[in-house]
C-alpha cells in the first residue's frame, strides 16, 4: 500500500505508515523465535504451524471481521465513531463501539482484562528470552535463566519505554522500534541463509551424526509392528 499512496495521490497514509516501520515486525522477530523455540519442545513442525500461525491468524480474521463491520454499522447509523476518532483518538473508538453493545459494563472490563493479560504475557516471554540470550550453559533439559537476569531485562525495558514516552511520546516508541529493527533485518537475512545451509547438508549440522548414512542421508529406523490386543 505505501507503493500507492503518497503526495500523488494526496493520501497521508504513507506518512503514518511508512515501509520502514515494517522494521518494527523485524525487531520483534530473533526474541519471538526464541521464546517460540523454546516453548514448542517435544511438538510436530505441524503444531507448531496449527499453533502459531493458522489458528491466530483465524481468531484475528473473525475479531477483525466483527470489529470492524460492527464500527462501519454504528458509524452509518448516526453514533458518530469518525468525530470521537478525531476528537479524542483512535483508542477511543473501541470504548465507543464496546459502550453500544449489550452488557458494555461487563464487556469493558473483560476487554481491559484480556489487554492486560496479552501485554503481561509478551513482557514475560520477551524477558524470558532475552535473559536465555545472555545465560551460558542453557540446554534442553535446564531452559531457565536466573530470576535476577529476567528483573534486570525488564526493569531496563520498562525504564526505556517511560524516558521515551515522556519526551517524544509513542512517537518515541515508534522510532526506537524501528531504528532497532533495522539492523535485526541483516540478522534474520543471515539466519535465513543458515537454515538454507542447515537444510543441504543436515548431517553436518546434527550432534547425532550416527542417524546419517555415509551420503548424509537419514536413517530409517524400522517400526516394529504393533501387536492387536
């Protein structure tokens, strides 16, 4: 989309969304792969695709769908979603839209529960997984860094986050993310090349070299048939 706006075609989305901030996504990614290596231990690569990927990416279409054909209804409808959104923000329009469905006191607060639950959960696995990044001797049997370590990311971040909002706002947020995504693109280009690598020759990589054949091919192991009872 930012290829087809712009001062052309006199559309200010490209300058709320520029391409750079994708570098914001890319900031996230090392962190993310660690955390989500870590807790998918003992799972199928099928899983791990179910899990991760198709059912979020199904509940956030559905969520998505719903929100957004609910604000378009009240909106034609007279409530007046553009003039709040304008008026008071775009965080203000999903108190609006919540405040005209049925039960909105319970629904208000049960949105606000789950907005704090998800934003706990990421600070806890984004700490957990940095801390693991500065721990020697992590194996697969012993995946926990010390508490104290945890502590430190996350005081450092939440310190971060408050000196930056103070003086430049979630703008501030915004340019710190992406000019931190920045350089993890060259990281996630060199990790992609790695697990091209990895995939060629798989045996080389392997600590358990002895389930390779001389080719580097791997070894089935025969299934012993299963007795019927």
């Amino acid at each position: 989309m930012s290829f087809m706006t712009g001062d052309v075609f006199q559309d200010s989305w490209s300058k709320s969304w520029p391409i750079f901030y994708w570098c914001n996504w890319l900031a996230w990614t090392p962190i993310t792969a660690v955390f989500l290596g870590k807790i998918l231990r003992g799972y199928t690569i099928r899983d791990a695709i179910k899990c991760n990927f198709i059912i979020p990416a199904v509940f956030s279409t559905i969520w998505m769908g719903l929100f957004a054909t609910a604000s378009i209804y009240y909106e034609l409808n007279g409530i007046g979603l553009y003039d709040t959104l304008l008026s008071k923000g775009t965080e203000a329009v999903v108190y609006e839209v919540f405040d005209q469905l049925p039960l909105a006191f319970i629904v208000i607060p049960f949105y606000l529960f789950i907005v704090f639950i998800s934003f706990v959960t990421a600070s806890d696995s984004n700490t957990n997984a940095m801390a693991g990044l500065c721990t020697n001797g992590i194996t697969q049997e012993e995946q926990e860094s010390p508490a104290w370590l945890k502590v430190v990311w996350g005081i450092s971040i939440a310190l971060m986050t408050w000196i930056l909002i103070s003086f430049s706002g979630i703008d501030g947020i915004k340019s710190a993310s992406n000019l931190g995504g920045f350089p993890n693109m060259f990281l996630v280009i060199i990790m992609v090349i790695g697990l091209l690598k990895i995939c060629r020759n798989p045996r080389k990589y392997d600590v358990h070299k002895e389930d390779y054949d001389s080719e580097g091919k791997p070894i089935e192991t025969p299934r012993l048939p299963i007795e019927k009872e």
